[in-house]
C-alpha cells in the first residue's frame, strides 16, 4: 500500500534496523531517567505548581485577583486559551492529514504532535474553567438534562460552540492518539522485565497479538479516525474563532477570521511541534529519526502559514478601510497606533517578518536557528490573540469607558504555569511511552540491503532511465517489515 | 395501677399474649424486608456485589453531600406581636425634611420593617418639587454608619446620659460665658429652645459659624437694600442668568430648587430658553452647562463686574466709575451687557464669591436691571445658609483670652474647617467646659470634654423654615438606633424643661405657624411641609457707594494681573466634608473630574505646560503662609488660565472611610482660606507657589477619556437651528435592515427618554440608583482598576476649539499633539447619562452560554444573577459598557471595609433587590422591582396601569426631569410622545440593536451654529428655508 519514491533522500538517518528502532525508542521506558529528564521535569512541576497556586488563588479570591476591568473582560485568559487550542492543531494535522495525503515524513513526529494536542487541550480547557466567574458552575454551559427547572444553554452563543467543539476535539484526538499507540504498547509489555511494567502496558495493549485481524483493524480504525479529526483541524479554530467574530465589538466582527485562525493555528501549532522536536531529538539523542529534513519540511509549512497570516492582517486593515465604518476604522488605527502598539508590531515582526527567513534552505536545516524562530512564532501567535482581544476591547464604541488593561502578577503566574502544566505531562509522556511510532516508522525504514539498492537504482535513475523497470521488481523489502 | 388496658388494637393486646408482647418491643412489627430486596432471586447471595457498591458509592456521597452543608445557622425571629402599620414586605413612606445640609429639602422616606431604606423627593412641596441631590440620597448611609457614637462621652470614654448631664448642668450653673456654635439652623423650634436655654442661662450667644460661608451675600443685601438675609432667587422667571462662580446647579446654597427652576427655561420644545452665561476659575456644572462660559481668574471679578456695571449704568444713565480695559477673551462683558439690558427685570446676576465689594457689585447691577422684586426676592428670602465670620473670629479670640467658660458646637467642625485650625484647638483647651453634639468623634469631637451625640435626622423630631413661610418637619422614621439624644431634647433637659421634643414641636406649631389644632398639625405632618400664604416681593434699589469698590477692583485687577490664583471650591456630593465618611459620596464620581476618592489641583494646560507639569504629577502648594504638600495635579479644560483650584472638604484624619481607614485621602484645604474684610476668602491671589516632586500619583477616574472622537453619538444644535428645523443636528438616521426576527411587544414595552438638555450632570442619580439597588462601593483602589460598580453613569465629554480652523476639535491625536491651536480654556462640555440601554437586539443576550440575560416580554434586557457563569462575554459584548462584573465578593469581605462589611450598614440593603455574589454580571434592570410593585398595585386595585405609576430611582431623584421612564407602548404616555420628538435619537443606531433608550438632542441657546458643523447636509439654512426642509428630508431618506 504504499510507494516510496527513490528520489526522496531518506526519511530516517543512520542505517537502522528493526531492532535499533526497538531498542532506541524503548529506551527511556526501560531505563533510568536520564538527568537532562529529571531536571525538565523538575523544572515543568515547579512551574506547574506556580499554576496550581495562581489558578487556587484566582478561585479562591475571584477574577479581581487579575487585571481586567469594567471595559476589558478578557484578556490573558481568553489569550491563553486561543493560544494552547493553536498549538494543538499541528498535532492533528500531522496525524490526520498528512497520513490521508499519506506524508510518510509524518512517521517520526506524529507520536509527539498528538501528544502535544492533547497536553494542549488540557491547557485550554483549563483556562476554560478558570476565566468563569463562578469556576463552580462550570457545567453549566453543557446541555445537561437537569433538575433546576427549564434551565438549558444558549445555542446561539459561540461559547456553547466552543463547548462542543473542544469537547470533540479533545476525545477524537484522545482516541486516534491511544489507539496508535497500542502496537507501541504492546511492543513494550512484550519487552517488560519487571512484574508493574507487564501489568500496565498489558492493560493498556488490551490484548494485542499482533495478528493480522488487529492488524487489520488497527489500519482501518487509524483511517477513520483521520477522516474524522481532518474537518475537526477546520472546525476547532474557525468555532473559536466566531467567539470574537460573531460578537459586534468592533476589530472582532470580521468575517475573515474562521480561515485566518486556522491557518495561525497550524502556524503555531508546528511553532510548538519544533520547539519540542528538536529538545526532544537532542535530549532524547532521536537525531536519525527526527532528521533535518523533518524540520525542513515542518519550517516550510511555518513560513506558508506564517505569511497567510500576514496577509490575514492585511486584508483586515484593508477592510477596515473600506467598510466605512468608523469604529471599526478606528479599532485597526489604535492596533498599529495606540497604547499598545508594541503588542502589535511584536505580532507583525513574529508572524509575518519572521518567517520568511524559512526561505533559506540554512535556516530551515539549523536546529539552533529554529529553535529560536520556533519561540518568536509562539511569541508572535500569543500576542497576536492578545492584540485582538485586548486593543479590541480596551476602546470600542463609547470613548468614557475606554481604559486600559495591565496585568497582574497572578496573570502572568498562570501564563507562565499553564506552561508548566504542558510539560508536566510531556516529560511524563516522554518517561513513559514511546515517543515515536516505532510501529510504524518501521514501514519506512531502510535496511542495509535496502539502502544498498536504494543507491544503486539511484544512481541508475540518474544515470540511465533503461534501468528502472529492474528497480521496481527487486524493492519490497523494504516494506512488510512489521 | 394494674395492667388495665382500656383501648386495645386486639384481642392479644388485651390478654397480653406472649408472642405479642415479644413483637411490641420492636419499632415495625411486620419486619423490613430488607433482605428480600437484598438477596439474589436465586438466593444465593443476600446481597451482590454490585449492590453492594452501589448502595456503599450511594452512602458515600450522600455523607458527603452533607458534609458540604456548610450554611450558617441564621436565627430569624418572627413578630410575635405584629406592629401597627408594619407589614412585612410593604414598605412605609414617611413626609419628612432632608437634614443633609441646612437647605432643607423636602423629603420622602421608604422604610422596609421599621428601617429607613431609600429617600426621595417630595414631589408635592411648591418649594423643592421632588428632587433630591446626591448628598440627601447618600446621607441615609449616615444612618446606619458604623462609626455613630453609641453613648455619649466624656473625656474620650464611654459615659452615661445621667453623667454627663449632671456634670454639665453643674458646669452650666457656674458658667460665665457660655458660646453655642453653630452652623446654619433654620429651626423654629429649636431657635426658640435656645432662647429658653438663654433664659436660663443669660450669658450665653450664639456663634453662627459656616465652613462654606454666605457671609458677604448678606452683608451686600444689608448695606445695599438694609436687608441682611439671602434672597431667594427665581431662576424660572430669569431671561438671562450671570453668574459668576456661583454653582447653582451644584452646590451653591439650594441646588435641587435652583435646577428645578434653571430646567423650566431651558426647554426647547418652548422655542425659547434662559441664556445662561457664566463666568468663573473652575469648571463648574453649573459652568459646564451654560451657554456661555468665560474663564476668569477670581481677581477679575470685581473688574469684570464693574465693566458689566458701567455699560449697565451707562444705558440707564447712572454714574459709572473708571476702570481699566480687561483682558477678556470674546468681548465677554459686551455680550453679557447686551443681554442684560434687553432683559431687565428678567435677568438675575449672582455671584458665589464671599466677598462683599463684589456682591454689592451684584446688588447694584440687579437693581439697575430692575431685577429686585422680580428674579430676587429679599422678602420671601431665604434661611438656608448663613454665615458670620466676623462674629466666630472674635469667638477664636474671646476663647484665646479664656473669657468663655462653656462652649457648645452645635452642627460644627471647626477644628477641621477653620482656617487656622491650631489657633483654634489652643483656644479651646483655655475653655472649661467642652461639649459636641456631633454624632461621631471628628475632629473637634476629639477635643472636647463631653460628646452628647445628636440623632440622625431620620430619628428626630425637628421643623425647619428654609424660606420665609414654608416650614417643613422632621419626624424620626426609625426607633434611636444608639443611644443618642437629640440636641433639641438635650438643651431643654439642660435648661431644665424635661418636656420632650415632639411635644414642644407640636406645641410651638400649633401656637406660632399653623396658628390651628390637631388637624392641621396631623396634614403637616403627614405633607411634611406647611407653607403660609408668600409676602409680595417689594422692589428696591441699591444704596451703596461704589467708589471706593471700584479702586478696589481696580487694583486687585492690576496687582494680580501675573500672579497664579488659586480657587478653592467644594465638589457635588461631598460638600464640607462633613459627610467625608461616607462611601456613597466618595465613591461618587465628581460631575466634571470624573474623579473620586480624592481632592487635587485642577490646572489647565497652558498653565500646567508654563508650570512643567502634567496629569498624576504631585506638587508643594505654597499660598502665604500655608504650604500644603503632595498634591497631585489634574489637568482640567476649562480651567481659566493661571489659576488652579482646589477642593475642600478632603485630607480628615477622623472617620474610618474619610481618612482612608488612616492613611488620608486627600488633602485639607481649608487651611488655604483666609480672613479678609471682615469674611472668610475661598481663593488666594498672591504668593501662590508650585513646586513639582519626583513623586508621581494616580487619580481615581471613572473616564479617562475625554472627548468623543468625531463620532455622532452627541448630536447638539443651537436654539436657533432648532427653531428653524426641529431635528437640526439630529438628521442622521440608518437605513436598517434587520436579519433578525422581532420580539413580541403586547403588553407593556419600557423604555427611557434622556433629555441631554436638561441633564446636568450632577450626579444624584447615581447615588439614588446605589441606594435603590444595592450597588456595592469598591473603594479607591478598584476604581483605579477601572472597575466601579454604578449601574447608571454620567458620560462627561469635552469639546476644545481650533483656534486655528474655528472648529471644534474632539480627537485626542489633535489635542494632544503640542502644535495645535487648542483652545483649552474655551471648552464646550457634555454631560451623557448612560445605563444599560435594553436592546431590543442585546448583544449581550445571544453571546451567554446559560441564557443568564434574556428578554421579558417587556422589552427589559434581563439578569439571572443566580444562572450567571461569569464568562463576561456579555459585557466585552455590550457596545455601551454598562455592564458591571462582580470581581470580588463585595459584602463581609475586609478588604471592602464599607458598609457592606458590618452588621449595621447592611441594614440599608434594599430587601427588595438581590445582593449579588462574587462572580455574576449585573446591570441597570430599570428598577424592575418597582415595575413590579406597581403593576401588582395597579392589579390589586383592578385598573389599567397610567403613564407616572412607575418611576426609576434615577428619574426620581433628578431635580432637573431630565429623565423620563414610560411604557412606549401606550399611545399616550409621556415616554411615547419624546420618542416621536424630532430631537430623538438613539445612539449606535446603525448596529440595531434597538436600544431602548433615547437620548435628546442637545439644544444650546448660543448665536453661533452648531448642528451646521456637523456631517449635516444642511447649508444655506438662512436664505431658503423652504429648500432646506426638502433637502433634510431627503437626508433621512438616504443617509
């Protein structure tokens, strides 16, 4: 089922076997933490405790604790939720997408991006529950058959979308991220020593033999799980987008933004799958599988989206213009202009400048160089939604109640903690399953053999074109080595 | 007794057979059959597993469901005998006096279960007509303020009322001298009580002692007309009003009656209005709402009044006097003779400067004009402020010399008031005895021996006569909440005539004022008011010499020509200061500044950029001898050039919400007036210095921006665009199509008119609408944070002019920036009531997950406090900002030390309105329990409900109507008619989200156009009327 073309440099680095992938992604879960692990996750759970104190903070005193006001009801919260639902999108869109267009390069990051969505959702969801005023209720928005009276939500209220949409988004990808990684598992329970290792890597295999039937099921669940995420990585961000673009507040109501969030959300979402990646890839000592290439193709998608994005700001001034409407003229004049210019411009200079530096093969092949784009796009992506909620809100309609907004020290406790939270799971996550898909990376892997005649048809291809009915015949090795 | 059983269930019962005597131990005789239901069908298990979890997971959470039930145990105490005319829910309404101030308006008092919980006008008294000002709405806080003394005291310490009358009466006895200071006291009854505590002890005055005094209003009228009082002032019949820095509308000595009356000229639906021009250092309300306003400094004022008083005399062939050419910008003093003498008669010049040149200056420009007898009555005049300053300066002295034995303050803080502050303690520790009636211990309190506190006036019997021949009373709404005795009570049991005081009030009525019996006293007190028959208002002219005046004004004129001035003034609602505790009225932002929580310096910007100073900076103030330091700078449009003003009643040191529980709020003032023929002088010309410190300070703003930025949400015109064309300025309409269905709208449909011409911007809506609806105060900080809790505000927006284009600039990139021709002192204001507009298509309500805010059937846009989440989406939602989240939990929180957090102040809680919980929206709900109440009224009593049956605390309150509440779908109701006035408009009309308030458009009655400013489509109005009209009407067709 699937064709690899002899063009392509190889996907995976170093001449692996079979048995080096095995042996190499099960390390860590066999082994001892290492000491660059322990001290990440030492790192992740003090910050996480920041988030912890912070968020009990907030609840305990209420959302006075932060810097919103009369005219700015939201601000950081709503900033970091849209932030964390972003970065989940680049999980789905590896998994589902690129495996419907059966992008092979997916392979070695599809694990980790999954993972990253998940640990992502959570992030949002909880600022979900936190931004409420009365944490306590925060059921409340769902449709729960209840006992009040005829109490039922809104469904004309984008906040009811986003329940369904997050919802959604959090189980498929739940779901598609663990039914991929039950072969893996599996893998893992067959090599366990030690009696708890057996006992819950086999519960969580729910029995995996590895027979074709599972192995059956396992494709055609894994491709129907991917039709469903793929509308989910359209639908998650255009729905939370409609959150300000069905509102009247002017810089909010704009038809464009369903397309311009998604497309910031992959932005960032493969923003974030780089910064993880290549922390990963040397903590990890992952470089063969997690090549340059990977990143070059991933830095490619950052600069597309990137300027999408950029040309997503532009179109909004340009509307802005010629609407004529003036409160909506003046909200994209006091974005560029007016107390918080600085946000916007970070913005432009992170999302639209950045990138194009991607436009060089060095800086799409530099890890250190990406590395540091990586953390501008994040930047940029937060304070983009920081500028659209914030400039927004602090003057819209009536100049008496135009004010601004300044955070507090809780705020940015939380900011920093939700990171914390990220972390905590994604250490655990890298502690405790396989980071990459060693199942099916095998299907991509080269042998000796294989990578000798890979050579060979190569050069013959370059060569001579005679040659290339040969070549075909002699190639399936390389692929039913499960 | 044997085993008789007498009745028995049966025959086993009787015979007491075993069996059955073994079963009778048990509680159910049949047995439970428990373990039926717990065992398997096929018996083998009693009880499974399954069941076994279920019914453990079931008691599991049950206890700790239980658990959770944390709720207080809160003893509620049923009436066993139920009071007189107390029915649990319905409210009582008492006819009483407002004793806030010594105006003395008319007053009704709302009292829930015997409490006092809402004070409105008394819309039925000729004199006041139903308003009330924010400090009369705020002072029913007073009642309930935790810091009331409880006992009277003696040195400092709890004492008893037997006590310290023994000891006084002793003191008294043997007294030589004795002093009663007093404030301003426009009581009969108690004058007369004074006059028989005279008799019994003959050496005793009476001081009458003013912080704001009216001193030289009085002595002006007694050496122009030989009449020493306060006229009254018939501003409904003036044509033409001058004022000069007298705050009529604000707080000059009657503003509730003053706007009723200003408000009665001003309607443009009359096609003619009072032209109103002001001149004065601060920016006023009274200022800010004049057609014309002239900044000047307060040396001027006798110059420029002078000048008005030559063109005057000149026309009517009286002597005038020489005097300088003025430096006053828009040929002010030619303009203002003008309309003068076209309304002579019907003008009326005031002044609110306490000085006698220039309120004799006043007297003799209003009796040129003919307006004695006419627009100022000085016979039907007026008790309502007083002053004596001469008399209290020879008191500090006398005290100084240790003549006085006994000393009484009566309604006075002079040790907080009184210019030379520590003069007057020194003076006062060579006084034997010391008694206070204040109700709490301030700041002379402190200092006396003995502290007999008075009532509140909400639990007193009193009478008042603000004006010659109306009388009004007092009578207590509420038993004494402390031990507290009236001064009234107190000076009789002291003269020895244990009479009590309602008695004596009664009495002396029915003697000397109603001149009648029972019945008549039982209608007076039930109106709560008596008004004899008015004296006819004799014309007079002016006696007085102004020769030697107008070298005075001359000088001062020239002397200070360079100087920097400084004007002190008192800010609406706080007053004196003597209401400085309360947070109702510290929270109350002030009509102009929009600041709250604090006094500072207002400056303008020329002044301010000659001074190197900008807003939030903090400056030494240095007048004379006085130096007051850290004052933060405010810079204020409007502000005449090089002066800078300054608010009294600040920086108290007693009262946990005055003094900032310690930690000051504000900086006393007082110490800047000064002494000056023969009165007390509000502002300092010479000597005055500002040095800026490196500190910086953040005012407490409500708005902090200015100006409306070009948009058309004010719409304005002139009197005469407005004759011409009614909807001049107001002929921009949207052309609306509507996506969305429409409401149902049988029945009733609420709605609001805004006239932005009669609104003032004084603010006692804001107050009213905290007391009807439960409104918590936030405090200095939270206002810093932007995040004040008011259901309604008053928008305040300025206009500045470019001298350079001549038209009106309101962007802040044009004004701010240095190189314009900003004209700062030059400033048109606007004052924009804003509450929650009821959408018909309220954006708040489709963005709430929880359908918390939904429509009624009567067109409200309601709040489920209670469904509310808290995600605010609403309120980012609500293009007017009206909406007010709950940040923190307001009530029994330390950190909101205010009446919310004791016992005692929770008692002015409306019961009628939910306090509501940390983490909800709230907003303005139209006062939808009085919606409510009078429909169930207009149910019982099987009638339709009539326009007027209902009537919001903010319309109420408002002493210039500028807020009219209605049923939109009853054709005839008031609120149906202005919503079919041309001057209608709502704003954001564009966005359809029907709002359903309308505001009116503001009509000004000055020479120069307005509305052709505008983005109007009408030009040429002049020559071709007839044209004009198609070409407006075409404009609502299109636009």
């Amino acid at each position: 089922m699937s064709y690899e073309s002899p063009i392509r440099d190889m996907l995976i680095t170093g001449g692996k076997t079979y048995s080096d992938i095995t042996k190499e992604i099960t390390r860590p879960i066999e082994n001892k933490p290492s000491k660059a692990w322990w001290i990440g996750f030492g790192l992740s759970s003090l910050v996480l405790a920041l988030w912890l104190f912070s968020t009990t903070y907030t609840m305990l005193v209420g959302i006075g604790a932060w810097g919103l006001n009369k005219t700015v009801g939201w601000a950081f919260d709503i900033t970091n939720f849209v932030f964390w639902v972003g970065i989940g999108h680049a999980g789905t869109l590896i998994s589902a997408v690129l495996l419907l267009f059966r992008q092979k390069w997916r392979m070695s990051i599809n694990r980790s991006a999954e993972a990253m969505t998940i640990f992502a959702v959570i992030c949002a969801a909880s600022f979900i529950v936190s931004h409420m005023g009365r944490p306590w209720v925060a059921y409340w928005p769902i449709p729960l058959p209840n006992a009040f009276g005829s109490l039922w939500v809104n469904f004309n209220s984008p906040l009811v979308w986003d329940v369904f949409a997050i919802s959604t988004y959090f189980s498929v990808s739940l779901v598609f991220w663990y039914v991929g990684l039950i072969p893996d598992i599996a893998t893992v329970r067959d090599r366990a020593v030690t009696k708890a290792r057996k006992f819950w890597y086999g519960f969580f295999a729910m029995g995996w033999n590895g027979s074709t039937r599972v192995w059956h099921r396992y494709e055609v669940i894994s491709l129907i799980l991917a039709a469903i995420s793929t509308p989910l990585v359209l639908s998650v961000h255009s729905i939370v987008s409609m959150d300000f673009a069905t509102s009247l507040v002017p810089g909010w109501h704009t038809t464009i933004f369903p397309p311009y969030f998604v497309a910031g959300a992959i932005f960032s979402g493969f923003g974030m799958v780089l910064t993880l990646l290549i922390v990963a890839r040397e903590v990890l000592n992952y470089k063969d599988y997690i090549t340059t290439e990977h990143l070059d193709a991933m830095c490619r998608v950052v600069m597309l989206t990137g300027t999408l994005v950029g040309l997503a700001y532009i179109t909004e001034f340009f509307v802005a213009a010629y609407s004529g409407v003036e409160y909506e003229q003046y909200a994209f004049i006091n974005r560029a202009t007016g107390p918080y210019w600085w946000s916007y411009w970070i913005m432009m200079g992170c999302n639209l400048l950045a990138p194009q530096v991607f436009w060089s093969r060095w800086a799409r092949t530099t890890p250190w160089f990406i590395f540091i784009m990586s953390i501008i796009v994040n930047i940029g992506m937060w304070f983009e939604r920081f500028v659209i909620i914030v400039t927004s809100l602090h003057r819209d309609f009536l100049p008496s109640s135009w004010t601004m907004y300044t955070p507090t020290i809780i705020e940015f406790g939380i900011l920093l903690g939700s990171f914390g939270l990220f972390f905590f799971f994604f250490f655990l996550f890298m502690k405790f399953l396989p980071a990459i898909n060693m199942a099916e990376l095998k299907s991509i892997v080269k042998t000796k053999h294989g990578l000798e005649l890979e050579k060979h048809y190569t050069d013959l291809l370059n060569n001579n074109h005679k040659m290339a009915n040969n070549a075909h015949d002699t190639k399936g090795d390389s692929v039913h080595g499960h | 007794m044997g085993n008789i059983n007498k009745y028995w269930k049966g025959l086993e019962e009787l015979n007491n057979d075993p069996k059955f005597v073994a079963n009778k131990k048990n509680e159910f005789a049949q047995g439970i059959p428990l373990e039926e239901v717990l065992t398997d069908s096929d018996g083998e298990m009693q009880s499974n597993r399954r069941d076994f979890l279920k019914y453990f997971g079931f008691s599991i959470s049950a206890v700790a469901l239980a658990a959770c039930n944390n709720t207080p145990v809160k003893n509620a105490i049923p009436y066993i005998i139920k009071p007189e005319n107390i029915t649990p829910g319905i409210p009582n309404w008492y006819a009483t006096t407002c004793g806030a101030c010594s105006t003395g308006c008319s007053i009704l008092v709302k009292t829930r279960e015997g409490r006092p919980v809402k004070i409105e006008g008394n819309a039925e008294s000729p004199v006041f007509k139903g308003g009330v000002c924010a400090t009369g709405h705020a002072s029913l806080l007073g009642l309930y303020d935790n810091e009331r003394l409880r006992l009277p005291r003696k040195d400092n310490n709890e004492s008893t009322w037997a006590t310290v009358d023994t000891e006084i009466t002793q003191a008294l006895a043997s007294s030589k001298n004795i002093r009663i200071v007093s404030g301003t006291n426009t009581s009969p009854s108690t004058k007369k009580i004074i006059a028989e505590f005279t008799a019994k002890y003959p050496s005793t005055k009476v001081v009458g002692y003013e912080a704001i005094s009216y001193a030289a209003l009085i002595e002006a009228n007694k050496r122009a007309f030989g009449k020493a009082v306060v006229p009254s002032f018939n501003f409904e019949k003036a044509k033409v009003i001058v004022s000069f820095g007298a705050d009529f509308l604000g707080t000059w000595i009657s503003p509730v009656e003053f706007t009723k009356g200003w408000s009665k000229n001003r309607k443009a639906e009359d096609k003619k209005m009072s032209r109103h021009m002001h001149f004065e250092s601060n920016l006023s309300i009274t200022g800010s709402n004049a057609d014309y306003r002239f900044p000047i400094k307060p040396s001027m004022e006798g110059a420029v009044l002078l000048s008005i008083y030559n063109k005057i005399a000149t026309a009517t062939g009286a002597p005038t006097f020489s005097i300088p050419t003025i430096e006053i910008a828009l040929n002010s003093i030619d303009l203002t003779a003008k309309e003068l003498l076209a309304a002579k008669g019907e003008s009326l010049v005031i002044s609110g400067s306490n000085n006698i040149d220039n309120q004799l200056l006043v007297a003799s420009i209003n009796s040129l004009l003919g307006n004695i007898g006419t627009t100022i009555d000085l016979d039907n005049y007026s008790n309502q402020v007083s002053g004596d300053d001469a008399a209290f300066e020879a008191f500090v002295t006398e005290m100084e010399s240790g003549a006085i034995d006994t000393v009484l303050f009566y309604n006075t803080n002079p040790a907080y008031s009184y210019y030379n502050a520590d003069k007057f303690k020194q003076a006062l520790k060579k006084v034997k005895t010391t008694i206070t009636t204040n109700s709490s211990t301030d700041e002379t309190g402190e200092l006396c021996k003995y502290q007999t506190p008075d009532n509140h006036y909400l639990e007193s019997w009193n009478d008042s006569e603000p004006k010659l021949g109306y009388f009004g009373l007092t009578q207590p709404t509420i038993t004494n909440v402390f031990t507290t005795r009236q001064v009234q009570e107190s000076l009789l049991k002291w003269a020895g005539n244990n009479s009590d005081v309602y008695t004596y009030i009664k009495s002396n009525w029915e003697a000397n004022i109603l001149m009648a019996g029972e019945t008549a006293w039982n209608k007076a007190l039930h109106d709560g008011f008596f008004m004899s028959s008015p004296k006819v208002a004799s014309t007079a002219s002016a006696a007085a010499l102004l020769s030697d005046i107008a070298n005075k004004a001359t000088v001062n004129y020239t002397t200070n020509l360079k100087n920097t001035e400084l004007k002190l003034y008192t800010k609406v609602g706080l007053g004196d200061g003597t209401h400085a505790n309360n947070p109702w009225l510290q929270e109350l932002p002030d009509p102009i500044s929009k600041a709250c929580w604090d006094n500072y310096l207002t400056i303008g910007k020329v002044t301010a950029d000659q001074f190197n100073l900008k807003q939030g900076d903090v400056v030494t103030l240095k007048a004379g001898k006085t130096t007051i330091e850290g004052l933060p700078i405010l810079i204020q449009p409007g502000q005449a050039n090089s002066t800078i003003g300054l608010a009294m009643g600040y920086g108290k040191l007693k009262g946990k919400v005055a003094s900032n529980f310690g930690k000051g709020l504000g900086k006393n003032a007082f110490g800047l007036v000064s002494f000056e023929n023969n009165t007390f002088s509000y502002n300092a010309s010479n000597g005055i210095t500002l040095t800026k410190t490196d500190d910086g300070y953040e005012l407490p703003l409500t708005q902090t921006h200015q100006t409306i930025e070009g948009r058309n949400l004010l719409r304005e015109a002139s009197l005469n665009e407005y004759i011409k064309n009614p909807s001049a300025g107001n002929n921009e309409h949207a052309h609306i199509i509507s996506l969305w269905e429409e409401h149902d709208s049988k029945g009733h449909k609420w709605g609001m008119a805004i006239d932005m011409n009669a609104c003032t911007g004084c603010g006692s809506c804001v107050v009213s609408c905290s007391a009807e609806n439960n409104v918590p105060v936030v405090g200095r900080k939270e206002i810093l944070n932007s995040r004040e809790m008011h259901w309604i505000r008053i928008d305040r927006y300025y206009s500045f002019k470019n001298l350079a284009t001549g038209k009106p600039s309101t962007k802040e990139k044009e004004y701010d920036n240095k190189d314009n021709n900003i004209d700062f002192e030059h400033v048109t204001v606007m004052h924009q009531p804003m509450m929650c507009q009821h959408c018909g298509h309220a954006p708040c309500e489709t963005v709430c997950p929880v359908l918390a805010t939904v429509h009624s059937s009567e067109g409200l846009n309601q709040m489920a406090y209670n469904r509310c989440v808290g995600t605010r989406y609403c309120a980012n939602n609500c293009p007017y900002k009206v909406r007010r989240f709950n940040w923190f939990k307001y009530r029994e929180n330390d950190d909101f030390d205010f009446h919310f957090n004791n016992d005692l102040g929770r008692m002015v809680i409306n019961p009628d309105v939910t306090v509501r919980s940390r983490g909800v929206m709230e907003k303005c709900s139209f006062c939808v329990q009085r919606i409510q109440a009078s429909k169930l009224k207009a149910k019982i009593e099987n009638r339709k409900m009539v326009d007027g049956d209902v009537k919001t605390a903010c319309q109420q309150s408002c002493p210039a109507d500028a807020l009219i509440f209605g049923d939109m779908n009853d054709a005839t109701s008031e609120i149906s008619k202005l919503f079919k006035n041309e001057r209608k408009y709502v704003l954001l009309e564009e966005y359809n989200v029907q709002p359903s308030v309308g505001y009116m458009t503001k009509i000004r009655n000055v020479d120069e156009s307005i509305a052709g400013e505008q983005k109007a489509p009408v030009k040429h109005e002049e020559k071709h009327e007839e044209k004009h009209e198609v070409h407006s009407n075409e404009a609502h067709a299109h636009s």
